[in-house]
C-alpha cells in the first residue's frame, strides 16, 4: 500500500538480533508476587480482597474506579498477604498501593472463567466491557484502558483501526515474537476489535526489519480481506501513534487532538492478544511478553511473565548479568525510563527489562551547543529542540512553552543526536512537569478563590438573615410595645371611665 | 542480586555515535587537500603563516579560558579552536608575514568568540571577523599576493630565504601577482572591456585547480569541492546553503552576463575565483553563526549570494565573502526568529489542522 513521509526522525542500531530470535517461554511461579493497584493511566483500582484470603487465578484483586481505570486480577492462584505499600515500577522508587500474592504453584483458573463461543455475535458495547472487564491496558507501553478506545466510535466517526506493530525501540522484540508465533490469535484479536469498533478498514503497520513477523501476520490475515499489512520503513518514532497514522494516511493529527479526530484508532498487538484471550477464554490479562535484553544479560529472551513479578526474579531466569550494567531501563532504550532497583514488580505497561552497559549507551561528557540544528533535522513534530532548551535554562519556561514544548512527543530523537550529548529530554521533560505542576498550583489558587468567595458569600447571607431577623425582631418588639402602648392607652382611658368598671366588677 | 542504578535521568539511554570533536575534525579532514594544495603551491612562507596562525588561535584559546577560569583541556580538545585558524590561515595572502597570522588568531579568538562567551556563543564568524579586521587594519599586507611557485621548484625561495619572508620582514617585489578577482577589477575600473582582460589572465581549468595567485587555501576550487562534498556525505553540513549561495551567484552572474557581457563575467569565473567554494561549503555552514531551520537556511545562502555578487562587481573590494557572510551571519538571529519549521498538527501559523467537510469534525 502507498505510504507517507513523515519528517524527521532518526535511525538507531536496533540490536533486536539479541533477541529476536528467541522464542518466547514462560517464567516459572516466583515465589511472591508484588501487584500495584495502578498499572494504567486514570484512577487507581480500589482493593476487593483481604489480607489472607484465597484466590483463584483470574480471581478480581482490585476493581476499577471511574471512567478511566481498568480493574487488577489476580495472576495465579494462592493467598493474599497483604493490602499494603511497595516500591513502584517508576524511576522515582516511591511506593505505591499494591496487593502482595504469594502462589500455591497450583495455577489454578477461577472457575468463573468463561469465554464467548461466537464474539463476533455480540454487540460492540457487550465487547468493549468484556475488554473493560478483564482489565486490558494499552500494551505498547501507554497503558491506556483499551475499553475506553474501544468506545471512541460514539464520539467520533472512526473508519480505520490500525494495529501499531512498528515497535520502533531498538532492542525490543516482545511484539515480534507474539506476531510471529501467535499471529492467528493476533488477527483474531483484531477482528474482535474491529467489529467493537464498527470498522471495515483494518491496516497492521510492521516496519522492514520484521520480515518474519510481516510474513506471518500476512498469512494470518489472509482470512479477512479487510486487513492490509503496511510494511513500514524502519525509522523511528515510526511507533509513534500519530507518525504511524501520517505515515499510512497522509495526514496529520491535529494538535491537541486524537487520532480519532481523523478517523483512526490505534491498538497494540500485544492488546490485540489480550483481547483473544478474553473474549475467546475469558481470560483477564494476568501475564504478558517482556523482552529482556542489552549486552549486561547472559541470556537475551523473550518471556510471557505473571504480572507482579519482580524484575530481579526475571533477571535471574534469564541466567543474571554478566557485567554490571550502567543502566537498568523499563521499556526501550529511547522512550524507557531508569528503574531504581530489580526489587520493583513487573506491571502491563513493562514491554522491555534492559540492563546496559556502559558501551551501549553512549554516554559522553555534555559540551556547549554548538546550535548544529541536528536536533532539529531529527524532530518528527517540527520543533527547534535547541532553542526550546535554551529558554528553559535560562529559565524561561513560557518562552518554551510558546515555541511549541507542549507539541513534544518526548521521543528523544533530538538527544539522540545531539553532537555535544546535550540531555535536551531531561530539559524539555523537567519544563513539562513544572508547567503542569504550575497549572495545578493555578487551579487549586482559582479553587481556593471559589471556595473563599463561596464562604465570604455565605457569611454575608449569614449576616444578612441575622440583620433581618433583628430587624424583624425590633419591628416586633416595637410592635409589641406599640400594642402594649395602645393597651396601656386604653386601660388609662378605662380608668376614666370608672363607672362602667365598677359595673362590670 | 540486587542492583541499585544510579539517579533517575530521563532517556534516551542510546547515542548516535557523534561528538563535536568529530564533527570538527571531519571538517578539517574535508580542508586537508585544499590546504595541502595551497601550501605546496605558495612554498615554505606559507606554511610558516599557516603554523604561525595555528599557534596564534591555540594560545589564544588557552589564555582565555584561563582568565575565565574555565577548563582549558575540554574546550581545547573539541577543535573548534584549530578549525578558526586554520580556516582563517586558508583566508590569508600566503605570503604574509607571521604577525598577520598571530595577529589574526588572536582576534577571532578572542574578540570573536571568547568575549561572546566561547563556544557556540558567538554572532559572528571569528575567522571571518579576523579577516576583516586584518584587511581594514592592514591592507597593504592583506592585499600583496605571489604566483604559485611551488614547494622545490626552480623559483621557490629557499628554508632561509622564507624565513626571512615570513619572520624577517623582507620584501618579495620578485614574485608579486594580483589574484584574478583584483585584477579584472583594476582594470574594469581603467575602462578595459571584459573580453581584453580575462583571455591574458584566466582560464577557467587552471581556475578550478587552483594554480593561480590567491589567498593560502582558497585557490584550487576543485579541491574545495571535493571537501564540500565529503561534509555533505558525511552530513556534517546539509546542501541548503552551499547550494542556494551558489546558485544565487550563478544566477545572478548569468544575468548580468547576458545583459552586458563586456563588463559583467559569466557564472564560471565567479564560483571558482577568489574564497566562493571555501565560503559556501565551509564558512557560511558555520553552525553557530547560521540560522537553524532548513528554509532559513535556504534564505541566508541566498542572501550570502547575493551580497556576494553585488560586492565583487559594484562596492569597493575586488572579493566580498567575508563581508557577506558577516553581514548575513548578524541577520540569523532575525531569521531564525520568523523563519521556522511547520509544526506537526499544526499550519504554518501555529494553530491546530483543521479537515473541513469530514465527517471526522463531528467531534
């Protein structure tokens, strides 16, 4: 099929050879398993279990809350031990609220599993909250409830459902090997979304360094002539949702705006996955592929692991390093961020475990910017990183915010050029967590404002109901001091009148 | 087996392999031939003037960043340094004597670049800068070139002889030449026509290799090429301003030529005389002194260009690249300011796409 330009963009050694050849195996029951209530974005899933009590696997731990939230189950069978804090999967180490599991090594399903015989005999809703149900996440890394994209058609007028099997990050060969070695259950995955969706256009984009992946997944989707297999150049942020959907319509997203906004939705294959196995088995997503990889791992693989599992019972599956590495990453090389420790647990969002060495990452020491403007050959959304820079170090952050910062897409092209190894992310990162830190700190002003506003109108009305309940009080009183002086009046004037009380007595 | 990583920093956790110590020594690798030729053809005065000028911008480098208190091995070692004097040495007549060079190194170093700030920091070109104020302040040096007399040759001047050329102050009147630029214009200037002057003194082949009277590395155009291209290859610079410098000229040389053809010389003999390849392929590409963006850059060859053409034929000096790229270097700031990339989502004038009649707006 035809495909688009986009600009920009950069091409780094994707070293997916590590492995990309190997085939995904499954990761024996740790001993414990560690699963925080949030592992998407929205509002964090509320516990629905107590401490010592059993469960079955696929067992609901925590239950969504809100609009945006999906609900956590649990990922094999045994006893909770506890309702509790544990250190997140986030470079700041913080802990987070997470339910403890320690596995019976039974792996026994809850025997409320169920799956549909005919998914696609349901309605697009009953399949967006069978999806909703079972706890599906965006699996390319953004963790976004998947039932909530499944819904967009009643808002927007969407036409296309595009499968973003780029995977652009170097190293990273989890979506690979699924399309590879599962690709029928992939396509099926796709169809179930489709039909939710209400689309007939289907279109799996897989850049050329996955031949095989493309290959398979072509003879999977021979099954349905509304798919289309793009073969994409390998470039990226090719993943990037809004690159990818230029890249195979032409047309830009508008700023600010979703895919939706042009017709499109974008879905992960890994979710596709996730997806077959809920509607077809009733399976709610307890486990996922993970690629473990870069030069510190003895044994570069592929593993389908339990959720909660912590980093350093992968690594040791994985035969443990064979150097100290420089860097432990969650995610791709690009895009991933630090991970503080191998204690914390593995979450939906945690496509990839790298532990790099020094070599790998190319860290040099930081020179002056030399204004080269390579960083700006290589961004993909038309930015002028340098210049964005400049003004957040000199701490002119609405500066950077008016040459266009809330455009970034955060890929980190920019950095990943730079000649003088300027970190340009960590500046445009640390410029968009204050300008949000100050819109917050603005709002909660303005709604502070309301609330005093609020109260002193109250006190007025306080004020004003006391006053005219004074007033009222005081025309009573002189009222009732008018009437008593009218009676005295008239007792006075009955006094003049002797006779007829004397009568009357 | 617990690992502890050190402080959260963001990615990317990968890197192209570059640096800015090889973006500059790329650069002078693309000078080597062009140098070598120029040094081989001008003989022993000039590679004292090239090491004297090399040697003024190093101790330049190293005294400023020492009154600045600032690391001297860091910024030494990035090259940005040598670059300025070598290119500013390939700018000088080849047998000036060794204070022009110091002299020279000192200004582009410190009056260019460090006052600014250093690297990365500076308006203007320092070579450039260096020229120009040389050639203001000495123009009876800046302006005394020799024919090629090639290094071992019958009538090259000796070790000693050239020392006492570049160290001692001794006149050359034997060799003195005039570069084609100066000379077409001395005597367009005593009301020669065109087609007398150029047949005696330029053939466009030996105007391309480079064996005519000229500054130090500026002669041979092809050689300079080849360098131009080599960066290009590497992508150290990208086409948009050597070409539209370029073509600008070419242009605006043809017309003039076919206009009036006695006076005003064809597009050849503008781009391979006087400093046309240096400047479009290695001062005007200057990162530091040029605008960012792609049609910005687009914007300020041309103007390199024109500014160019319109000194050579109707301002007072015979060859007019440093003065253009000054002028146009102080227009960057303005251009990157008005001149910048379409955002993504976005039309030029910063507000959000909009697709009309869609049924996709039903939002």
């Amino acid at each position: 099929m035809k495909l688009f330009k986009i600009r920009g963009g950069v091409h780094p050694d994707d070293r997916k050879r590590l492995a990309s050849e190997q085939p995904i195996e499954t990761l024996p029951l740790p001993d414990l398993l560690h699963i925080p209530l949030q592992q998407h974005i929205g509002a964090p899933a509320s516990p629905a279990v107590r401490r010592g009590q059993r469960v079955a696997k696929g067992d609901l731990l925590a239950q969504g809350q809100g609009m945006i939230s999906a609900p956590v189950h649990a990922p094999t069978s045994g006893r909770i031990m506890g309702v509790g804090q544990y250190p997140a999967h986030h470079a700041s180490g913080l802990s987070v609220p997470t339910i403890t599991l320690q596995p019976d090594g039974e792996d026994r399903w809850s025997d409320a599993i169920q799956g549909v015989d005919d998914p696609f005999a349901l309605e697009p809703e009953a399949i967006a909250a069978r999806v909703a149900a079972a706890g599906i996440v965006g699996l390319g890394g953004a963790t976004f409830p998947s039932a909530v994209k499944l819904d967009l058609r009643k808002r927007y007028t969407i036409q296309t459902l595009v499968i973003n099997g780029a995977e652009c990050e170097p190293y990273l060969t989890c979506d690979d090997r699924l399309m590879r070695e599962h690709s029928e259950a992939v396509i099926d995955g796709i169809r179930i979304m489709a039909q939710a969706l209400g689309v007939t256009q289907i279109v799996i984009g897989i850049e050329d360094n996955k031949p095989q992946a493309q290959a398979a997944m072509a003879v999977a989707a021979s099954i349905d002539p509304n798919i289309r297999i793009a073969r994409l150049p390998t470039r990226y942020p090719m993943g990037s949702e809004k690159h990818l959907v230029q890249t195979l319509t032409g047309r830009e997203t508008p700023a600010r705006g979703l895919t939706a906004d042009i017709g499109v939705v974008v879905h992960n294959p890994a979710t596709a996955f996730a997806v077959h196995e809920a509607l077809r088995f009733g399976y709610p997503l307890v486990a996922r592929v993970v690629t473990v990889s870069g030069s510190a791992i003895s044994r570069p693989a592929n593993v389908r692991v339990p959720l909660g599992t912590r980093v350093q019972d992968l690594i040791a599956h994985c035969g443990g390093f064979k150097e100290e590495p420089t860097r432990l990453i969650s995610g791709g090389p690009m895009m991933g961020q630090p991970l503080p420790s191998t204690r914390v647990p593995m979450v939906k969002g945690s496509n990839g475990v790298l532990a790099l060495t020094a070599a790998e990452t190319g860290q040099s020491d930081v020179r002056p910017c030399i204004r080269c403007a390579t960083c700006v050959q290589a961004c993909p959304c038309g930015l002028v990183p340098l210049e964005m820079v400049a003004h957040i170090h000199a701490g002119d952050l609405e500066g950077a915010v008016k040459r266009g910062l809330m455009d970034c897409i955060g890929c980190g092209s920019c950095a990943y050029v730079c000649p003088g190894h300027i970190p340009l992310v960590q500046f445009l990162n640390h410029a968009k967590g204050e300008m949000a830190a100050r819109g917050r700190s603005k709002q909660k002003q303005m709604e502070t404002k309301r609330l005093a506003e609020q109260r002193t109108a109250r006190m007025e009305a306080i004020k004003r109901a006391k006053r005219e309940q004074m007033e009222q009080r005081k025309r009573e009183m002189a009222a009732r001091k008018k009437a008593e002086a009218e009676a005295a009046q008239q007792a006075a004037a009955a006094t003049t009148e002797p006779v007829a009380s004397e009568t009357e007595s | 087996m617990r690992i502890e990583t050190p402080a959260a920093q963001c990615g990317p956790f990968a890197h192209d392999l570059v640096s800015i110590p090889r973006t500059m020594g790329l650069v002078i690798l693309a000078l080597v031939p062009a140098t070598l030729f120029g040094l081989v053809q001008f003989g022993w005065p000039a590679i004292w003037l090239f090491l004297a000028t090399l040697a003024g911008a190093l101790l330049a480098e190293i005294l400023s960043l020492w009154l600045a208190g600032k690391p001297i091995r860091p910024d030494l070692s990035d090259g940005t340094a040598l670059l300025t004097g070598w290119l500013l040495a390939m700018t000088l007549p080849p047998w000036a004597p060794w204070w022009i060079g110091v002299i020279g190194g000192l200004l582009a170093i410190v009056v260019a670049k460090q006052v600014f700030g250093g690297v990365g920091q500076n308006l203007f070109n320092p070579a450039m800068v260096a020229r120009v104020a040389l050639l203001i302040a000495f123009p009876a040096e800046m302006t005394r070139f020799v024919a090629p007399t090639p290094l071992f040759s019958a009538e090259a001047p000796g070790l000693v002889e050239s020392l006492g050329i570049t160290f001692g102050g001794q006149g050359f009147d034997a060799f003195t030449g005039a570069t084609v630029l100066g000379q077409v214009r001395t005597e367009l200037g005593q009301g020669e026509m065109l087609a007398n002057i150029l047949p005696d003194l330029y053939a466009p082949f030996s105007g391309a290799v480079g064996t005519v009277a000229g500054s130090l590395g500026e002669t041979s155009a092809l050689l300079l090429l080849l360098g131009g291209v080599f960066l290009l290859y590497k992508r150290v610079i990208t086409w948009h301003i050597p070409v539209s410098l370029l073509g600008t000229i070419a242009v605006l040389a043809t017309l003039m030529h076919l206009i009036d053809p006695a006076h005003y010389a064809g597009a050849l003999y503008h781009l391979v005389s006087g400093a046309t390849l240096l400047g479009a392929f290695f001062i005007a590409t200057d990162p530091v002194t040029s605008p960012v963006s792609a049609r910005g850059q687009l914007l300020f060859g041309a103007g390199c260009g024109l500014l160019i053409y319109v000194i050579r034929t109707w301002a007072g000096y015979p060859e007019g690249v440093a003065f253009a790229v000054l002028l146009m270097n102080a227009c960057a700031p303005l251009i990157d300011h008005y001149v910048k990339p379409r955002v993504y989502g976005r039309d030029r004038r910063g507000q959000p796409l909009e697709y009309p009649n869609d049924a996709e707006t039903s939002r």
